[in-house]
C-alpha cells in the first residue's frame, strides 16, 4: 500500500504540471478558490451559524498520539472503525460536507474564462515565465487541495479503510501540522488571505 506522504507528493506534482499547461494566471485563481473554502469553513465554524458544519471536536477529541497509543483497536479495524457508530456518522458527514465545498469552489476556480489582457501578446520569454511560474504555483494548489482534504480526513480519524493513519513519529504524522487548514484555516491570517485575494484581484485582472 502506498502511503499517505507519497500519494500527496504525487499529487502535487501532478497539479505542477497542470498549472505549468494552464499558466500562472489561472492557477492564481484556484489558490484564491481554496482559501475562499477555507474562509467559509472557518465562518460557519467560528460563529454557530448552522448545524451542518460543525468542529470535529463536538463529537471526538482531535486525534494525537496519545490517543492513538492508548486506543484499544480489535485486529483488523482501524480507530475510526472502532468509535461509536453515532460518532463515525458525524464525522464522516462533517468531512464530505467540507470537502464538497473545497471540491466545488476548486472545480469553479478551475473553470476560469480566458484571462485576454495578461495571456495575449506574449514573448517567447514570457511564455518560459508563464510556464515555470504556472508549473511553481500548480505544484501549490496542490498542496492547497490535497493538503486541506488530508488535514480533514485526519481531523475525520482517517475514515476510509483503504487509507490508514500514518504512523506516530513518522513524517507524515507531522506533516500535518504544515497543512493548510492548520496553517492558516482560522485566525487572523485567513481574514489577511481574503482581504490579499480580492485586492488582487481587484488590480490585476479587473
């Protein structure tokens, strides 16, 4: 079985190589799609709004070592498996409900008109920078979404059975941490990234 550290790495190079065949300006667009998801994530969480957005830590505690290590696990389940089943119910809810909204939101990002007055007219040199710059910020929306569906999958405890928790200690379990949801999925940083996302917007594609 592949791990979790490798497939994401695939990953985000294969959405290099898309944004290196989309250009940068597309590409910034998705990145804008992401942190919008994120944004409204963190809204409904933050202030109660409504009750299909829920923090996952309403109905388990957030998965840590420690609670890997002194769960009892029978042979052949894994630590979702083995929550309650009202518990597994809700997280997986909660998963499918963000991740929809990162999928749609980066699906519509993806589906970008064609940008005419920074694509048009274009030297062959900035053709090579569109291409290395498309490729360096592909490779980030890769981690922008691979990176966010991870981070709730393991707020989730891992709730598919073909996808097992990386091991305590290991890099992927602290590669967690960088992810974007922990990065900046709340805080005064996410309010940065929109306010910067719309002012670019504003001055450079309007």
């Amino acid at each position: 079985m592949m791990s979790i550290m490798v497939t994401f790495w695939l990953f985000v190079a294969f959405f290099g190589v898309i944004g290196a065949l989309r250009g940068w300006a597309k590409e910034l667009l998705v990145i804008f799609s992401v942190i919008l998801a994120l944004f409204i994530v963190n809204v409904f969480v933050d202030f109660d709004k409504v009750d299909f957005i829920k923090p996952f830590s309403t109905w388990v505690n957030p998965l840590t070592p420690e609670i890997m290590e002194n769960s009892t696990i029978e042979e052949g389940k894994t630590i979702f498996s083995s929550l309650p089943m009202g518990s597994q119910e809700e997280l997986t809810t909660q998963f499918w409900v963000r991740a929809g909204l990162v999928i749609a939101l980066t699906f519509f990002g993806y589906q970008t008109p064609r940008i005419a007055s920074i694509l048009d007219r274009k030297t062959r040199s900035d053709q090579i920078q569109d291409v290395l710059f498309g490729g360096v910020l592909g490779a980030i929306n890769g981690y922008m979404i691979m990176g966010t569906l991870w981070a709730y999958m393991h707020s989730a405890y891992y709730l598919f059975d073909a996808i097992s928790s990386p091991v305590i200690g290991d890099k992927a379990w602290e590669m967690v941490n960088y992810l974007p949801p922990s990065m900046m999925g709340s805080g005064i940083g996410l309010f940065l990234a929109v306010g910067v996302s719309f002012l670019f917007v504003l001055v450079v594609f309007i």
